[in-house]
C-alpha cells in the first residue's frame, strides 16, 4: 500500500511497438525487468507515455499482467485510468486492480472535465468513486492550463478529504501553479505527496517543495533520476543540479513543443541506449524527422546515454 503522503520517483516508461503498432512483448519484458532494476519508488503504467489512449481495454490489462510478472513485486505497480464516466471508470479500476494494480493515477475524463471552473464536487465524486472500487491509492492529475481540470486550493482540499488520495501529479509546467499546489498540499490537516510532472524543470521543482516525480523521462534516465530526488531530499543540491545538468538538456528537447511528439523522441532514446528495437508508436501519432533524429543522437552522446 503505498503511504501518504507519497514521495519519491515513479517511473512511467514508454511501450515498445513493432512498425506496425503492435505491442512488442519480448522487448516490453526486458525492458520492464531494467526500469524494475533502478530501483524507483514506483512504476506506473498505461499513462500518456505509454500511449494509453491508442490500446483498448483489453491491451492495457495484458501490458499490467506481462509487467507484473516481470517485476514480480519488486516495485510497486500503479496504472494509468483513463475513462469517460464515473461508472466506467469505477468498473475499470476494479478489473485492474484483480490484475495486480497497486494504485491508480486518475486521469480527467474529457472533455467533460475541460476548461475552468470545474467543480469541487464533480471533481470529488469521481475520484472518491475509484478510490472505493478498487480499494487502493490513487493519484489526481494537474494538467497544463486549459487541459483539465486546475486543482484550486478549494479544489485540492475538497479531493484530500478521500483516504485514499496520496498525491497529485502536478504536470503543468507553471510554476506559479506548482508552488500553489505545493503550500496547499503541505497544510492540509492530512498532507498529500506533490509529484511533478513538468519534465522540463524536474529539478527546479524538486527544489520548490515537490517531494519527487511521477514522469516520463524515469522511463530512461530511472537511476539518475532516483539519484537525484534523494540528493535534493537530503539537502544536496549540488549535487542534485549535477544530475540535472547531465539529463536536463534532453528532457527540455524532449518535451518541447509540440509537446504530444515526446512519445517518438524518447523512444528514439530508448532506441540509441539499446532498450528498444524502434522508435515505431501507434498512428495516429507519427515518428521524428530526420532532422530530429540526429539532435536526440547527438544530445545521447553528448550526455552519456548512448548505449550501442
């Protein structure tokens, strides 16, 4: 069960895929057993990283079984839920968790939960549902402004009145929003776990009060990252900004705009350390460019993490 608050690293890695957009299973499990082996606090699953709005039901609940027999309870295993009503997703997060789930970082269903004001109450209900289907953690999900849902301060303390709330993943890529989020979740009377999500300043909102990360680039740079949210935990932030200096430039390459192409350049980094045979994702999303594809080599050398 994981705590809360919750704090540390949870890795969210990428799926593997033949150029056809089939799951590459083989390369999935080898993959899954090396994340496992960096020893994050956690690995979450099915999220947007690992393409969870292209796979039907049925493939997100073979990517859980496969990566739980893989991981063979060395880590903790959440999931992604993804769903377009509370009914729905309360069914979805029941069948998941009878396969092994051990949490579940929510997603808002869209577009009903698009744009501002959101509700506090339709907010809470969701996510209190889930909670008591599947009697296990979970985790809401700021997304950038205009996205979803924002998690006012009102917001935020109606959602941490559910036991099993134990984090937000703050992905907005504010930091006005960040720091917001950070002084409400620190005084609430039960406090939760601020994860960030913004890869790009991973670092720097470790050093504003994030208690770690729940993000995709752990699905590559996993140990450096663990490393480094321990440096800043324990006051070193030398050698913390050391860390960040190292993976930093590829993290902001990655995740720069458009930002739904971070999926085919980080898989071209897992393809240049050696983790993944191609970059290949499901269309509708397309690969890199030429001129892509030579940056994020030449940004793998620069930074140590080419592998071949």
């Amino acid at each position: 069960m994981l705590p809360r608050p919750f704090t540390g690293v949870i890795a969210c890695p990428f799926l593997p895929m033949h150029e056809d957009g089939a799951i590459d299973w083989p390369t999935l499990e080898r993959y899954m057993d090396w994340i496992a082996g960096q020893a994050p606090d956690a690995i979450a699953l099915n999220m947007d990283a690992s393409e969870v709005i292209a796979l039907d039901e049925d493939e997100e609940v073979e990517v859980l079984r496969v990566c739980r027999r893989t991981i063979d309870g060395r880590i903790p295993l959440l999931s992604g839920l993804v769903a377009g009503s509370t009914r729905g997703a309360a069914a979805k997060a029941e069948r998941l968790a009878r396969e092994g789930a051990m949490g579940f970082a929510v997603f808002p269903p869209l577009p009903t939960f698009a744009g501002s004001p959101v509700p506090a109450e339709m907010l809470y209900r969701f996510h209190k549902a889930i909670a008591e289907a599947a009697a296990q953690p979970i985790i809401c999900f700021q997304f950038p402004k205009g996205w979803g849902p924002d998690y006012t301060p009102d917001n935020l303390r109606r959602m941490a009145e559910i036991e099993q709330l134990v984090a937000i993943k703050e992905a907005s890529f504010d930091v006005a929003q960040t720091l917001s989020t950070i002084d409400v979740a620190a005084g609430l009377d039960a406090p939760i776990g601020v994860l960030t999500g913004s890869d790009t300043f991973i670092f720097e909102a470790m050093v504003m009060g994030c208690a770690g990360a729940l993000i995709g680039l752990a699905g590559t740079a996993t140990a450096e990252l663990v490393a480094m949210q321990r440096a800043v935990k324990s006051g070193d932030l030398a050698r913390g900004r050391s860390i960040w200096q190292q993976i930093g430039p590829l993290a902001r390459y990655c995740w720069r705009t458009p930002i739904r192409d971070f999926r085919p350049r980080m898989k071209e980094v897992l393809r240049w350390q050696g983790h993944f045979p191609s970059a290949a994702c499901r269309e509708p999303q397309l690969g890199v460019d030429a001129v892509e594809r030579a940056t994020i080599a030449r940004l793998c050398e620069q930074q140590g993490m080419a592998r071949r």
